[in-house]
C-alpha cells in the first residue's frame, strides 16, 4: 500500500525536496516519513498536513 503523504505530494506535483523546503525538514526525512521508517513530532505533522491540503487524520489513518 502507497503512503498516503507520498500519494498526495505527487498529486500536487511537489518532489520530496519542494515538501521538505515548506516544512524545514530534509529530504531524508520526507524519504523517512514516506517509507514508514520515521515518524513526525506532532508539529512536523501539522505543518505537512497544512502543505499538502489535509488534515492530520486523513494523513495518518489507514484507509
């Protein structure tokens, strides 16, 4: 199953280095997130659901 951050990202045609600039993260840990191998403080949560037009719920429930 695709990440549902990675989906979205694509959809608004960002590259993981656009997402990481508008959060001020690395590219390594969009990579991270995406992958499951990281997962975001509350904050860095926020600030991706507001850059990729959802809420944190739709980012981090399975479907």
């Amino acid at each position: 199953m695709e990440n549902i951050i990675r989906i979205r990202r694509k959809e608004l045609g960002l590259s993981q280095e656009q997402l990481a600039r508008k959060c001020d993260v690395s590219r390594q840990t969009v990579n991270a997130i995406e992958n499951n191998k990281y997962d975001p403080t509350l904050s860095l949560a926020f600030r991706l659901a507001k850059e990729l037009q959802l809420t944190v719920d739709e980012l981090f429930t399975p479907s």
